[in-house]
C-alpha cells in the first residue's frame, strides 16, 4: 500500500532542537514507540507504533513507514499515515522462531532497496517489538554501509537482547549487499 507522500523535512534530533521543541512543549504527548531509535540521518527505526505515538511521529517530518509485518496495518495508523502524506510500504515477513526460521532474502533485498532511496526520507522503520525483523533489515543496512560484521551483529543484539536469533546472525553473516538493485537517489 502507497500513500501520499510529504514534503516535510526531518526533524533536528540534536539537543538545542529536539522533537520536544517542534511540538511547542508538549513533551508529555511525545511517546516513542518501543525500541524507538535514530538509524542514520532521516532514517529511525522502532516496534509497531500506536496512538499513544503519534505525536512523536508527527515531529519527524515522515515520508515513508517500511512495515516488516504480513498483518494487516491497523485502521488508526492508516489513518494517521492519510493525514499526514505517509506512504506505508508493506513487506509481509513471517515472525516465526528458530529453528525453523526462513528469512526471506529478497524480500529484505526489496525492502533495502526502498530504504536506501533518499526520495523515501524521513523513513521509519517498524515489525511489531523492533527487534529481528527490523534489525535483520538495519543490519543489511549497515552491512551495505561497509559495517564490520561484529558491529553489525552487535548492534542487533543489543536490540533484540536475550531473544537474538542465531538464524537473524547467520542470515546477516551471509546476506549479499552486490545483489541489491540500487535507486537513482542512495543514500550515503
């Protein structure tokens, strides 16, 4: 699913103009979604938004959502992407657990693809807790960023914490960046 995109620019994350600031000082109406992260300038990453999140979002300046789930995007948040010009783009990847765990590679592949297309900026990222379906697709990111394999594995952890997968590591380990169809517009 595509929506209307939006022109608004991302939001400085710095201290002297943060998302606090954009809001007018309603801080307390500024909730991340679980997870919640800056990836890269424009680029941010998360557990499934809610309500409770909009606010915070809205600050961001977002053009795109890559959804990492094969549920169905819940009537409010497809409302709050209509509202705002969000496009959502939607890859259906299955949450299983090990050891039967079958990450499918050229789905990640597209949706790379669709990250490292700056027209898609500010962008978040999202699966439901933010950890190995987003964190498989960070990594890919990072791993296109020339990351060493240690920072990237790293990274993943710290994430999804006791619940690392071997199989999210080794299909990370293993993912070939050179197949990686790259837009017009990459992102540095």
């Amino acid at each position: 699913m595509c929506l209307a995109t939006s022109g608004a620019p991302p939001v400085d994350m710095s201290s002297e103009n943060s998302p606090a600031d954009a809001a007018d000082g309603e801080e307390s109406n500024l909730l991340p979604p679980l997870n919640f992260d800056v990836v890269a300038d424009g680029i941010y990453r998360s557990g499934f938004p809610d309500a409770s999140n909009f606010q915070l979002l809205k600050t961001l300046g977002l053009r795109s959502i890559i959804y990492l789930c094969p549920e169905p995007y819940p009537e409010a948040n497809v409302q709050f992407l209509n509202e705002n010009g969000i496009r959502l783009f939607q890859f259906g990847v299955e949450g299983s657990k090990e050891p039967f765990v079958n990450i499918p590679e050229e789905t990640i592949r597209h949706a790379l693809e669709i990250l490292l297309d700056k027209k898609n900026h500010p962008l978040l990222i999202h699966c439901k807790r933010g950890k190995h379906r987003t964190g498989c697709l960070v990594g890919c990111f990072r791993k296109y960023h020339n990351w060493s394999l240690a920072s990237i594995l790293d990274e993943y952890q710290r994430y999804a914490g006791d619940k690392a997968r071997v199989s999210d590591m080794r299909f990370l380990e293993l993912f070939d960046v050179s197949q990686v169809n790259l837009p017009f517009h990459v992102v540095d």
